[in-house]
C-alpha cells in the first residue's frame, strides 16, 4: 500500500466523508490482512448493533479529521 493516501484534501464534504470511510476500511485490512479471516467475521458483526455503531464512529473520528484537514470547507477571507 505504497503511498496510498497522498492527501487529506478532497474537494466537498461529501468526498470527505468517502474518504473518511475509505480510512476505516483500509484499517481494518492493514490490522487484519487475512481476506479470509474478515470475511468469516463480516457476518458476526453484521448483525451485531454494537458493532455497527462502533464502526460509524470510527468513521466519524476520521471525518471530523478530514475536515480540520479541508478548514470545514470553508475558503480562508
């Protein structure tokens, strides 16, 4: 994963947000590299309320960074 996350900024929110997401996948594949592995879990927590609301704040964590990063998207005057 050689230089895969050149930048924070990204153009609108809405590209901040996917961005965010793609933070907290790419984390869970860097700590878990077996595709077969997080396969077998995906189901477990799929289903498990606790889990998915974990997993939106993890996203929320990286997108309240991603916005520091893109100044809340709002130019500098």
């Amino acid at each position: 994963m050689e230089n895969w996350l050149p930048t924070l900024i990204t153009a609108t929110p809405a590209e901040g947000y996917d961005l965010a997401v793609k933070l907290a996948r790419v984390a869970v594949k860097m700590t878990q590299p077996d595709t077969a592995v997080r396969e077998r879990l995906r189901p477990v927590y799929a289903e498990d309320a606790d889990s998915l609301t974990a997993a939106s704040h993890v996203v929320a964590v990286h997108f309240a960074t991603v916005a520091a990063a893109n100044n809340y998207w709002r130019e500098a005057r």
